[in-house]
C-alpha cells in the first residue's frame, strides 16, 4: 500500500488536509472508496482500513474535517470555524465531484462513521447519483423528542462561553454519558471499543479526544434533525445500496434503537437496498473492535456484492 497526503483548497480557499492510501504499484485500480470519519478524530485513523480496501485494488481517500486532524489550524481543534456545518458540507460535496473527475469510469464508494455517517445522510440528498454504494457506521436516525432540548442547551452554552469556547456540559451530555454505561471505567473513552489497547490509542493520539466547541455542536445536533426529514429522504436514489453497521452495545445510537428508526425511515422512503448488521457485545468503533476482522471481512463481502469490481 502506497501512502499520500496532500491538500485540497476548499472553494473559500482554505487548505483542507487530505490522506490518501492506493494499491502497490502496478495494481490496477479498480475502485475509489472516500472514508468521512467522526468527531473529535481525524482521517488517519482509518489506514488499516484502507489497507483492506488497497488490497482489492481500491484508492481510498479521507479528509481531516474543518477543525479535525491537520486541516485544523493551530488551537482550533475541535472547532469548525465560521462557516460551521454547511462550510464543512460544501467541502465534502466539493471532494467528492474533485475525486469523480479524478477517476472517471470507477466505482465510488463512500464509508462514513459517526459524524461523517450524518453528513453522509445529507450528502445523500442530492449526491445519491454519484455513489455506487455506501456504508454508514457508527451512526443514528431520528433523534427523539428530548433531543431538542440538547439544541437549545447548546445555544445556551453558545452564549455563556462563546462559539469557539468548548462546553463541559456538551460534552457530559455526550461522550461523559455514554462512558458510564460502561462502569467502572479505565478510561473516558471506554464506551469506543472493548479493546483497550486501541482505547489507549486514541487517549494517547493528540488528535483525538478533544472537546469541540459549542457552534460545531450546534451544527451538529441541528444537521441531526435535519436529515431525517421524510421529504428529504425520499430524494435519495431508490436503488442506492446503502449497509448500516453498528456495535449492539454503541451508545451513541442508543444499542441501535436509533438505527432501527432510520431503518424504518429508509424503508417508508422507497430505497430498496438497505441492509444492516449489528454486532453483539461491539462500542461505538467496530473497525477497530475486538472483533474487527471479522467486521472488516464482512464489509468486504458485503461491498463485492455491490460493486463486483472490489471481489477478488
């Protein structure tokens, strides 16, 4: 697997870091598959991924979102900047027309965790088209009533400590939340995977683990009533394939409740090729779970299925 950074000048002309993973040379490719990771993460997280996905002569690219990885400026981790989410949705729309053009005639796959699985759903709105499949893991449907009082906390917090200030009440509300399903805790981050050595990874990963501020959380928690609008659903391509993955005991989609809901939200739209597979006992990261081998073989069966070029 041959291994690239480079930088994408977004349309407002801000630098956008982008990894890229492609076949040994001489590997025909066959495929693109583009990665969205999550929050309070970056794209460089997925290299073992990749490396699957190189092997079946995929490239596969993944951006560091605004505020992520090395696209954020210094100290603004965690912090999508003025624009917030529809500046980071711009720039995703962007890569992806900039990746179709760069390989014209291959299959595009997108893979979309947590966060990225929410601005995938979106995408999906008016992007169904360009996408031979998709895969959204780690992800949620309609978030329920109590929901809304999360937007008008995070206003609140907006104003208390400003829109680049990050929220201790956020994130207790969150991440802090979803840890103590998992007392007693090693760790803040147990309720990711059960491996812990893949935890203490990410404990120890300088880009990973930060507090966001609280205009990224409002982004957020708007986009997550945004996107399971019915009207907009129904606008995604009937026969896209989409699989949705997810650890039974993730409670970042309340133990898949919430994957049921966008489930039955994708069925009541009309598209008909949308499958699932949660697994038993599995967090918030199934690719890097305990048993992440058996999700990876997994995913790549249920790709080849899809995109005949990926089987090998």
């Amino acid at each position: 697997m041959r291994t690239a950074t480079s930088t994408f000048l977004a349309s407002d002309g801000a630098p956008i870091h982008v990894h890229t993973w492609s076949p040994d040379e001489g590997v025909a490719v066959r495929a693109v598959v583009h990665v969205a990771h999550g929050m309070a993460e970056h794209a460089g997280r997925y290299a073992r991924f990749a490396r699957a996905l190189t092997d079946r002569g995929c490239v596969v690219h993944a951006q560091d979102h605004r505020g992520h990885g090395k696209t954020a400026p210094p100290g603004q981790l965690g912090h999508f900047g003025g624009g917030g989410w529809a500046r980071v949705m711009l720039d995703f729309r962007e890569l992806v027309r900039r990746e179709k053009a760069d390989h014209p005639g291959l299959p595009y796959v997108l893979f979309a965790h947590s966060m990225g699985s929410f601005m995938a759903q979106e995408l999906l709105f008016d992007m169904s088209d360009h996408f031979a499949a998709v895969v959204l893991s780690g992800s949620n449907g309609k978030p329920p009533p109590l929901a809304a009082a999360g937007r008008v906390i995070a206003r609140a917090e907006r104003l208390r400590v400003g829109a680049r200030g990050a929220s201790p009440v956020l994130t207790g509300l969150s991440f802090d939340a979803w840890n103590k399903k998992f007392a007693p805790n090693r760790t803040a981050f147990d309720w990711l995977t059960r491996d812990p050595a893949e935890v203490d990874a990410y404990v120890a990963d300088p880009l990973c683990g930060f507090p966001c501020s609280t205009t990224t959380w409002i982004g957020l928690l708007d986009a997550l009533a945004h996107i399971a609008n019915p009207a907009l659903q129904a606008r995604i391509r009937p026969d896209l394939p989409i699989h949705v993955v997810a650890g039974k005991q993730d409670p970042a989609s309340d133990e898949t409740a919430g994957l049921e809901r966008l489930l039955a939200a994708y069925a009541a739209a009309g598209l008909r090729d949308v499958t699932h597979r949660f697994y038993e006992g599995a967090r918030h990261e199934v690719l890097n779970e305990t048993n992440r081998d058996d999700v990876t073989r997994d995913l790549l069966a249920w790709l080849s299925s899809r995109v005949p070029a990926i089987a090998s």
